[in-house]
C-alpha cells in the first residue's frame, strides 16, 4: 500500500478568460479528450483527459486525470491544483507490459511540495519550494500543460518533475498564431513555447477558451494532437 502556454492573444488575457470563466460556473468539467502521440511522424500511443474545476473554500480547485498508452507503457494519473494552476495533490501509476513499476504521491502545503516514489528498486522522497508560476508536468503527459496557462502571466515557470531532485525553470515565448487542423477542422491556434538553455522543450498550441489543440516536444520528436476539435 503506497504512502503516501501570444502576440495576438497575451496570456494574460488568456489568464483573464479561465478567471472570468471559473467565477461564472461554480462547478464544471474544464475540458476532456483524447491525444494521439506521434515520434517523428509516426504514432506510437494515445492519452485519454479530464479536466474539472470545483469550488472550494477561498476559491477553485481544478482536477485533471489522464490515462496514456505509449507502447508497452500505461500511465494513470491525478494531478489537483489550485486557482492558478500550483500543484495540491499528484497520484500516478505506471505499469509496463501490465505490470506496476512505479507509483508516485504526491502532497502539497503552502510554499512546499512533497512527493514520494516508490519502484521496485526501493523508494525515494523529495520536497520541492514553491511560488507563483509553479506547474506540475510530468514527463510525456501532455495535458498538464493547460496549467501553465491558467498560471500564467510569467517569464519563467517553475517545474516541478515527480523524481528530479529539484524543480526545472522553463522561460515562457510567445509565437505566431497558426492554424491547426484537427479532424478535417482548421482552428486558428494561439502557441506559446516553454524553452530552457538547450531550446524548445514544449511548443502548445491553445483555442481561445485555453483548451490544448496540440503539443510539440521537438527535443524527443514527440507531437500530441487532438482527435477532435474541443466542442
């Protein structure tokens, strides 16, 4: 048992969408659907999402869970945040040829993130400090980037990577609207990268409400797309 985001639309605009929208409706799903993720053009898995936000004392408190498939791989995860996208609560399982090889909690307090992750090797505790602009992204989950968002507006963000020894720093870059097509539909997408010393290590590309059309990890050759547009 275990223990334990624009030239032609700011992200700050963005940010002032999610707020407005979160005060309008006091309890809805955000946003769901499915990716299919490619490596160098070539599909290799899918990822299956939820996205909903509730209220909670203070506040909104917003839920996503994902299930990705990439190859023998099967990941299922848990990430809750708060109003502006900081990590409360991250559970994740990942099983290989079905069988589990790491799970990982994790649990948050104010200015403080703590996960512990378990394999079969033994287990291994971290406590990351915290502040605006932290986002949880966990390795090829793709729909975590709808957080960097709803954080936002900031220069940089603080990653949190469950394992590492201490959180990332990813430096946020408008780009160029461009369209994106998604089951026959052309959507015009606002995009923003996340880059770090070696260059782009996350290029998204967002609807207006901030829902992810696409993903680009051009450092793994890796694309999500959506199957269909977002309703």
């Amino acid at each position: 048992m275990s223990r334990l985001f624009f030239r032609t639309f700011p992200l700050f605009l963005l940010t002032f969408v999610l707020a407005a929208a979160a005060q309008a409706q006091p309890s809805a799903l955000v946003d769901e659907g499915t990716f299919q993720v490619s490596r160098n053009g070539t599909p290799i898995g899918r990822e299956a999402f939820s996205i909903v936000r509730s209220p909670a004392p203070g506040g909104q408190v917003y839920l996503a869970k994902g299930t990705s498939a990439i190859g023998e791989r099967t990941l299922t995860t848990a990430l809750g945040t708060d109003s502006v996208g900081v990590p409360v609560t991250y559970e994740s399982l990942l099983r290989e040829r079905g069988a589990m090889t790491e799970q990982t909690q994790g649990r948050g307090r104010p200015g403080r993130f703590s996960v512990l992750v378990q394999t079969r090797s033994g287990e291994a505790a971290r406590e990351y400090v915290l502040n605006n602009g932290a986002v949880l992204l966990d390795g090829n989950v793709f729909h975590q980037l709808y957080f960097v968002a709803l954080a936002g507006p900031h220069e940089n963000y603080l990653v949190v990577t469950p394992g590492d020894a201490k959180p990332g720093r990813l430096r946020y870059e408008a780009r160029p609207a461009e369209p994106v097509e998604i089951a026959g539909r052309r959507i015009v997408a606002q995009r923003y990268a996340l880059v770090d010393a070696t260059g782009d290590r996350y290029v998204v590309s967002l609807d207006s409400s901030g829902r992810i059309l696409r993903v680009a990890a051009p450092d793994r050759g890796l694309v999500a797309l959506r199957d269909d547009p977002p309703p």
